[in-house]
C-alpha cells in the first residue's frame, strides 16, 4: 500500500482528499478521459472509509472535475467544450450537432496590457499573451467572431501548430498539445455593437447590434488559462436554458 498524502489537518476530511485528488488531476496523474482507481482502493491508500472517499468524488462530481458512467467506473472529464460557444447562435438550416467551420483571422504573441495581465492574473508585466482573432461559420454564413487570450508561456507549442491547422474545437488541443485542461467557464452576457473589423467579417453594417460574450476559462485548480471575448449580431444570436 503506498504512503498516504500529507494533507491539511484542519479541513473536514473529505475536503482534504478531495482537494489531494484535485491536485493528481492538475498534474495530470490522471489524465482527461482516465479512469480513476476504484473508491475502495483509493480509501485504502488514504486510511478512509469508502463513504468518505465517495463524498470527495461527489464533491469532484459536482464540480464536473469528474463524471461517472454506470458500469465503467469514474472518469476524468474530457475538455469537448462542454460550455460551448454555439449554445448562443441561431442555427439556420443547420443540424446542431454540426460543427461550423473556424477561421484564423489572426494569430500573434504579444507583450499583455494591463487588461489582459489582470483578466489573465499574469504576476509579471514582462509576460506576453498569445492572441487569436477567429471566425466561425456554416457555410458562407459567419455566425460568432472570437477574440482570445491565452498566457504565451503555457500555451508555448499552441502558435505553431495554429499556423498548419484551424481546430474547429480549441479545448481539446489544449489539452492534447499543451497539457492544459479546462474545467470551469463563466460567461457574462452583455449588449453592444460591433465595431473595428468585426462588422466587414460578418457583412454587417458597423455599429450593428450584437450580443457580446466575455468568458474566463480556469483549469482544475482554478487559474485563469483563457480569457475570450466573443460576438453575435442581435439577429444571429439565440439562447435556450430548461430549469428543472
């Protein structure tokens, strides 16, 4: 049996193991689409009963760090942008589970501004950001235009590969290539117009009304890995959410 953690004392225990899961997860002892080793086997390396290792995996689940599937076991979630983007267009037309085609409008490293140091809590000012201005579109109908932020140092291997390819699916080459997971997202809705190059983008009139979508994307450990500033235009854009 191996040596158990050394975790905080002070916490409810469940919380610790779940916080000593979490940090397995971040450093990827278990990778996206993995299974975890059973309840039973990881309560006996933490000296726990198996409820108590079954609420750590329930606080885990809750938090969509993990998912169980009947039968099979608990698995680390994969990053197939469970929060997508396209839940805001309206589709014409158009099967939804189609995925509309991405392109690369612009792709650069640059020294970060003070707005994207603070969106991205980037410690030092000398850090740069790799940006990424993208189109999405069916067909020849441009539906969301994105603006993306990313810390230069983690995404490292990102910019060359952008360069050959155009993922309709950002997150799992994320994943993939910079072995960096996303977890969580918070997305703030807001009215505006569009303007700069974005109009000519969508064949639109500048100052056209449009719905602007701004997300904070953060890792299973809760730091900031992409800041995305997305539009709709007001005639394009549809959001549907059931409440039980």
């Amino acid at each position: 049996m191996s040596q158990s953690p050394v975790i905080d004392q002070r916490l409810p225990r469940h919380v610790q193991v779940r916080d000593e899961l979490m940090r397995r997860i971040a450093d990827r002892v278990w990778k996206a689409g993995e299974a975890l080793p059973s309840e039973e086997r990881l309560a006996a390396e933490f000296s726990i009963s198996v409820g108590t290792m079954r609420k750590a995996i329930q606080a885990l689940e809750q938090e969509k760090v993990v998912e169980r599937i009947h039968g099979k076991g608990t698995f680390v979630t994969r990053a197939f942008e469970r929060s997508s983007m396209l839940r805001f267009v309206r589709f014409r037309g158009t099967e939804q589970q189609e995925l509309p085609s991405a392109h690369i409008l612009t792709l650069e490293t640059k020294p970060a501004d003070d707005v994207m140091r603070g969106k991205l809590q980037l410690r030092s000012a000398t850090e740069k950001v790799l940006y990424l201005h993208r189109s999405r579109a069916y067909g020849d109908e441009v539906v969301l235009v994105e603006h993306i932020w990313l810390p230069a140092k983690r995404f490292a291997k990102l910019e060359s590969y952008l360069k050959r390819e155009s993922p309709p699916l950002l997150y799992p080459v994320y994943d993939e290539l910079c072995d960096v997971v996303v977890s969580r997202a918070v997305d703030e809705l807001s009215m505006g117009v569009l303007d700069g190059p974005d109009p000519a983008i969508f064949g639109v009139d500048p100052a056209t009304p449009c719905m602007r979508i701004e997300r904070t994307m953060r890792d299973h450990v809760g730091q900031v890995v992409e800041w995305r500033v997305s539009f709709v235009p007001a005639d394009r854009f549809y959001y549907s959410v059931e409440i039980r």
